[in-house]
C-alpha cells in the first residue's frame, strides 16, 4: 500500500525551486527556516507578513515566494501523511491549494499535482470513493504532462484494485505503458506500473502473473541500486511478501534481506543471519515492513519448513531489531490519530514476536525468553497512554517552559472541537472550519518546534524505560494476582505475576472460542426478562465454563485465594471475567451460580506498565463528592454527534439523585443535583476531591470515542454546554483518586488494537485520575443503585476497592430474586486502575503509620534519655 511514496516524495520535492542569490529578505529568511526544517515557523512568518511583503514583491521573485511557502505547506502534508497522520496531511493539501488561487500563481502542473496528492492521502486513510474523485479529476485535466499522468494513473489502479474495479486498473494501467513506450528513459515509472500490475494480479490470484510482473519490476532497475534505492526497496518488499504469502520461507527472507541491505550497504545479502545496523532516527515504513516480516518469514522457515533452531534465533533477533526501531522512531508520531493508526498496524507484529519467543522458551526454558514474551505483550497495551506520560516527563526533564506545555495542550482540546464541529459540518461551514482548523495546525507545530530547543535526549522523548518484571512484582500486594491476556488468531497467552515469580499458560484456540465470546456477550446484554428461564441458564451456563476453561483454568493453582488484576486484550475486552462460572452443578441457576467474583476481587487495568507509572500522590484536597443532574429540565441543544436526540430530553433516571445523596451520606462528603450538576461545577470538583461520584445519563460514541459523552445539567453560561466529552477530559488535569461514572455505558467505547477501550473511562485515567468504576452496559436503575451504595458502605470500612466491589456484588446476589440474579444486572460493574484504600482501615496500620509511629517513639526515648542524663549532670553540680 505505501508503494508509491516514493512518487509522492519526488512530486512533492519538484514543487520547490531553487534559492536565487539575489532573493529579497522574505525569500531568504524562508529559506533559512526550510534549511532547519522548521516549516511551520516559515508558514507563520509567511502569513504574518503577508500583508506587508507579498504585495510589495514582483515579478519572478513574488513567484519564488509564493513557490517556497507552498513548498512549506506540502512539505508539512507529506510528513503527515508519512506518519499516518492523513486528516491533518488532508487540510494542508487544501490550504495549499486555496492559498495558490488566492494569489493566482501556478507553475506548470502544480494544481494537477495537489489533486494528486490529495487523491494519493485520501487513498491511503481508505477513503476510495474521495481518493477516485480527486485522481480522476487530475486526470482529466488538459495540462497534465504525460509522466504526471503516469503517475496518477498508478494511484488510481490501487484505488480502483480495492474498489474491486479490476477492469478499469488494467485499463489506466496499459494506458500509462502506451505513454512510457515513447520515454524510455523513464524506467523507474516503468517498473511501479509493472508492480502494479503485479499487485493487481496478486489481487486475482493469479500468482504466476504476478510473480513475473514483480520480477519485470525489480530487473529494470537491479543495475543502479544507488540511482533507484528508494524503488528498489519498495520492489523487493513486494517480491518478499509474495514469496511468503506462497510458502516460499526462504526466497521471501532472501529478497526482504535485499531490501535492508538497501539501508545498511555492509549487510551481507548472501548471509540471511546478518543483522543491519541503523542509525535513523526518521520513521521510515519501508525499513519497519522488511524487518518485522522478515522476521516471521524466518519463524515460519524454522516451523514448516526446515526445523533449525538457527532460523528461529534469527527471527527473535530480527523482531528484536524491529522494536528497536520503532523505539527510536516513533517520536515522530504526534497526533493521536497516527499513534492509533500504528498502534493498530503493529498488533500482529507483536503476536508473531511472542509466539517466536515462546518457540525459544519451550526448547530452552530460559527465563529471559519468558520476560520477552511478556515485555512484547505489554508493548500492545495503551501505547498512546503510555507515551503521553512519557511525553509529559521528558518534558519536566528537559526544562520545558509550563507555558508551552499548556499551550500545546489548550491547542489539541482547540484543535478536537474543531473536528467535532467539522465531522459534521455541511460545505459551506466545513471551508471556514478547515482554515480553523489549519491556523491550529500550524500553531501547534510551531510549538513543537520550540519545545525541540529543550530537548537534551531527542531519542527518548516519548519512550518510557523499561520496567523490569522485579519492579513490578515489587508493587503487588502480596494477596493479589495480576493476570495479562495476549490474543492472536490461534493462540490464548496467559501471563500471571504474582509477588514471586511471573509464569504464562499457552492454549491453543479457534473460532469455537471466539463465537462464545460474542455469545456470552450476546447473552448479558441481549437480555430480555420475558425470556429468561431455564433453558436460558443453561445456554449461558454452559458457554460461560467454555470460556472458564480457556481463560481461568490454566491458572487456577497460581491464582487461589487471591484477588486478580486483569488487563484483557482486543475482544477479550467485551466479557466481564465475573460472570466466568468455575462449575457446573446440577440445580444451579442465576442466583446460586458459582461465578468468579465468588472467590475473587477482580480489577482491570489497560497495562502492567501503566499500573507502575501511575500517579503515586494526590493534591486534592476535599475527601468526597456526588454529582447528579436532574434530566427534567435538560434540552440536548443541537449536536452533530447525537442527531437522534437534538431538542429532545432524556428521561428522567429514578434513583441517581437519591444514589448521589446517600453514597454522600455514607461517606461524609459533599452533594450536588439539579441545576448545581452542571459542566462548570464537575471541571471544579475534578481538581479539588478525592473521590468524584457521577450518577447520570452517558452518550457512547464508538465510531469516534473522544466524543463520547457525560450528560450534565444545562447551564446558562455560554462558555459551557450540557455535555462534558471525553476529549474534553482527555486534554484537562485530574486529581482525583477515584471517579465513579454510575451510568448507562460509561465503560463502553471503541475497542481498538494496541490500546484497549477508548471512551470516557480511558479519558480519566489518561488525565490522571488513578482509578475509575464504569458500567459496561444499560444498566438496571435498581440494581445498580444497591451495589454502588453497598460497594461505598463496604469502602468506608477500609477495605480496597476491588475488595469492596466483589463484597457488594456477593451481597447483591445473596438477597436479590432468582430473577434478578442475571448477570445482566451485577456484573456491569467494573473497578478500572488502582485498587488501593480510600479510608485506612479500622484497627489495622498502614506502612505509613508503623513507621512514623516507630519514629515518634525512638523520638520520645531519645528524649527521656536526654533529660535522665541532664538530671544526672545538675546533681553532679550540685553535690561538687
């Protein structure tokens, strides 16, 4: 798919025209600002001194001007796009292009190549339909040379191959050979048509095909490795991934050992065990594409092929050096949009690792292999989370002004309002929203490129060290379990670290155990009370000791008695582990079942990591707060998110204000209803307390989840609405220990490869809340009100919070009706992040306390000693 870059790259660099000695001062001091890189400072210089200097420049050297700002502008795109970032890659496109018709100054071809483009970016974010739009209207314009037309022509048969028009790719395709007979000197565009067709006929299946397009390809230009080293690279990808994808393991590692050799001129191609060396800091997809499937394509030799324990030494080594290299270039990676895309991208990389490393585990029983395969779990995990805390201590650590650091984030909450508002806007609006959109953009560049000035150790910006297992063995309590999934398409990996040692189960799985996930889930939140019966208990019953098996059983000896931290993996995510039943018993239903949380507090969390570098003490300075809004009065003003409900109000909920006054009753706290629960109000109580209790309605968002959201009181102050949105959170500060969202779906969001569920729980933590209690589902008013009151009563007394939780659930289900025993209405209910105590329990000490106490008394001795002895020395004198 990134094949072509290499043409977007030289289209882009063709826009920039070379410095004229006898420029004026606005053209050199751009060019000085292109020299360091710092394109975003040019575009700011440009448009602040447009008013003074453009219209005061003329003839060939305004060109020159307008040439090198709009070289800026594209320069900026493709870095984004590089780094998958292509919303942002999408709006400098269009400012590109606005600010060309604006000051009516085209060189040949340069609209025609932002269509280009912009067609290209739109192709890569997957949006076929927008991408064969913008390449077909550059294609059909009159001014387009014919080696610019080749290149489109190439865009628009990948467009047209994922579309499933084949017909019409090969067409564009023959077309551009036609144009190439007559310039044979253009054999790099050449070779990518060839590839093309390769590509095209990897689609069809129809191997053979395709295997002697990809070989025309690479021939044309094996002779000057050094002239076409770009092409070249994304050729043999090609030939390696085809090769593997055909069983050929070892020509496939051959030819992606050529691709690196590419990179690293002193690898030896001849030698399929030789590592490269690479000293590149720049993200580079092409480098990542040939190290991590080489790297399977070595593990895939070893296991059905040759059985050498070299080749699968060689393809741990080269994972190894993969996530090296990912450590050292993700840095380039800003915006949220492109760490997810990566994030995604790479969840099969990490899978392959871990069963690699498994492989070696098994034949050497090293414990180093063991820590490995844990280490690469992990790296799956809330990447972004983890960055962003990263980000933020190197930026303490270099000495980064606060007031950058707040602008930066007063930028990203500006700039995820304005794509709240653009996702939705009709034409007209969407225009003025871009170029809002677009002064943010750059803004925030330009702050980046300040706080780059304070950089000591650019390497290790957004990387956290490594926490040894030891670490965080350390910070278990030693009645607690903590229990990390790994999922791939055939394999179930279960890492459990207790206080002593770390150890992992390895099942094998198929879609038998996939269907009962979405079974189970089906189950609980499908429920329906007309239809429960027995035959209902035992359909679930049934499905949930299959899962049972999978999940807990291979673990029971290492988890008896013990209270369990879990962190679930991709569609382990949607199951609450509560419900998994240990044994089937004859006469059993809902209400006597013997489900996990029986036996077991159970907690979540998104990431071993996480866990560590969690905020370890609290400026909130009030104990406790409950929060209720009453919906009789609440208007949903107008919201592109919601259209369902604008000027609509939400029901009324039965209990949330009694919820609120009672668990603020129990824990001697503070209240506020009605109008007082409004936006204003929760950003205050979010910053001062403790503990900060929501009871209300939740708007779940899954296609974009930063704009799900809590639904407050309305208020008449302009400056806040009725909602407050995760991003809206995501972008704030935190300080509370605990924030309990009592409401409809608060634990539900979008599940997402590499970073767990996104959507208002994340938020908090990410925010800097150390833990947060959610419901997964719509919950039961009833139900729910009795369990998080009960989870409170049990809370004041000491007790943790996941020992809390499973004490109210247990007494729930010991005095609720058979009926309403359903898991449906209890095990919605999850404590997420940090489990420690709210209240110090009666009659036990914490650490703390033994030892100021054990200091306060070798304080009062050392005192009584040195007043007997004072004693002793003033009878001295007075008897002398």
């Amino acid at each position: 798919m990134k094949g072509i870059y290499f043409l977007i790259l030289f289209t882009v660099s063709g826009i920039c025209i070379s410095q004229d000695n006898n420029a004026v001062f606005q053209v050199n001091k751009l060019d000085t600002m292109i020299n360091k890189k710092e394109f975003a400072s040019a575009v700011n210089f440009f448009l602040n001194k447009k008013n003074k200097s453009i219209e005061s420049i003329y003839g060939e050297e305004r060109i020159k001007y307008l040439e090198k700002f709009y070289f800026c502008l594209n320069t900026l795109a493709f870095q984004s796009q590089c780094n998958s970032d292509y919303y942002l890659a999408e709006i400098y496109y269009k400012q590109s292009l606005k600010y060309q018709f604006i000051y009516n100054c085209f060189t040949e071809n340069m609209i025609e190549n932002i269509y280009f483009l912009l067609g290209t970016n739109y192709y890569y974010s997957r949006n076929y339909k927008k991408a064969k739009e913008l390449l077909v209207l550059a294609r059909n314009s009159h001014l387009v040379d014919d080696i610019l037309m080749v290149k489109i022509n190439l865009s628009l048969a990948y467009v047209y191959q994922n579309l499933n028009e084949y017909k019409n790719a090969k067409q564009i395709l023959d077309h551009s050979i036609k144009i190439l007979n007559q310039f044979p000197e253009h054999i790099s565009e050449l070779s990518s048509i060839y590839g093309g067709y390769g590509l095209l006929c990897l689609s069809a299946n129809n191997n053979s095909d395709a295997e002697e397009y990809f070989k025309q390809s690479y021939n044309l230009l094996k002779h000057d490795e050094k002239k076409f080293n770009s092409e070249l690279i994304s050729i043999l990808n090609h030939l390696a991934f085809f090769y593997k994808n055909n069983g050929d393991f070892e020509k496939s590692v051959c030819y992606f050992q050529k691709a690196l050799r590419l990179f690293d001129s002193d690898i030896d191609t001849a030698y399929i065990y030789s590592i490269p060396k690479f000293n590149k800091k720049a993200f580079d997809e092409r480098l990542l594409y040939a190290l991590r499937y080489k790297a399977h394509a070595l593990y895939c030799l070893y296991k059905y092929q040759t059985g050498n324990i070299r080749d699968l030494i060689a393809a741990y080594n080269t994972f190894e050096l993969t996530f090296d290299v990912i450590g050292r270039t993700r840095g380039d990676f800003y915006s949220e949009e492109s760490n997810f895309f990566f994030a995604s991208s790479f969840k099969e990389t990490v899978d392959n690792a871990i069963i690699t490393a498994y492989e070696l585990y098994k034949i050497h029983k090293e414990e180093k292999y063991l820590k490995k395969m844990f280490e690469y779990s992990e790296m799956a995990k809330s990447s972004l989370l983890l960055k962003s805390i990263a980000g933020a201590l190197k930026n303490r650590m270099d000495g980064v002004p606060a007031s950058l650091i707040e602008k930066e984030r007063k930028l990203k909450y500006d700039i995820a309002v304005l794509k709240a508002i653009a996702e939705k806007s009709n034409e007209k609006d969407l225009v003025e929203t871009e170029n809002k959109l677009f002064e943010k953009f750059y803004e925030i560049e330009l702050v980046r490129e300040k706080m780059k000035k304070y950089e000591k150790s650019s390497t290790e910006k957004y990387t956290l060290p490594f926490v040894p297992i030891e670490e965080i063995q350390k910070k278990l309590e030693s009645d607690k379990v903590l229990i990390e999934y790994c999922l791939t398409d055939s394999m179930l990996f279960t890492f459990v670290i207790d206080h002593n040692q770390l150890n992992v189960k390895a099942v094998t799985i198929d879609s038998a155990f996939f269907s009962d996930l979405f079974e189970i889930n089906s189950l609980i939140r499908g429920f329906n009370i007309g239809k429960v019966n027995t035959g209902s208990f035992e359909k679930f019953a049934e499905t949930s000791h299959r899962l049972y098996k999978k999940l807990i059983y291979p673990v029971e000896k290492e988890i008896n008695g013990k209270r369990l931290a879990i962190i679930q993996d991709t569609r382990l995510n949607q199951i609450p582990f509560e419900i998994l039943i240990k044994e089937r018993k004859k006469g059993h239903g809902f209400r006597n079942a013997q489900y996990l949380i029986r036996d077991h507090a159970i907690s979540y969390d998104y990431s071993a990591y996480l866990s560590f570098y969690r905020k370890k003490t609290y400026t909130a300075r009030k104990n406790f707060i409950a929060i209720a809004p009453d919906y009789q009065h609440s208007l949903i003003s107008e919201n592109p998110f919601y259209p369902e409900i604008n000027g609509k109000f939400l029901p009324r909920l039965k209990y949330n204000k009694r919820e609120a006054g009672d668990v603020s009753e129990i824990m001697g706290g503070n209240c506020l209803i009605n109008n007082e629960a409004n936006e204003k109000n929760i950003r205050k109580a979010l910053s001062e307390y403790k503990v900060v209790h929501l009871s209300g309605h939740c708007l779940v968002n899954k296609e974009e989840p930063l704009f799900s959201a809590f639904v407050l009181s309305g208020n008449t102050d302009s400056l806040f609405d009725n909602l407050l949105y995760s991003y809206e959170i995501y972008n704030s500060e935190t300080l509370a220990d605990m924030v309990v969202l009592n409401g409809c779906n608060t634990g539900s969001g979008k599940i997402m490869n590499g970073e767990g569920v996104l959507g208002l729980a994340r938020s908090f933590l990410q925010s800097g809340a150390k833990s947060v209690v959610v419901s997964l589902w719509n919950e039961d008013d009833v139900s729910g009100y009795l369990i998080i009151k009960n989870f409170y009563r049990y809370l004041i007394k000491g007790n943790p919070k996941d020992i809390a939780m499973q004490m109210a659930v247990n007494e729930y289900l010991s005095q609720s009706e058979a009926m309403s025993c359903h898991p449906y209405f209890w095990a919605g209910i999850s404590v997420i992040g940090d489990t420690g105590n709210i209240v110090q329990k009666k009659g036990t000490d914490s650490s703390d306390t033994v030892y100021i106490l054990l200091i306060a008394i070798l304080a009062l001795t050392l005192f009584s000693v040195f007043l007997i002895l004072k004693k002793k020395l003033e009878n001295k004198k007075l008897l002398s």
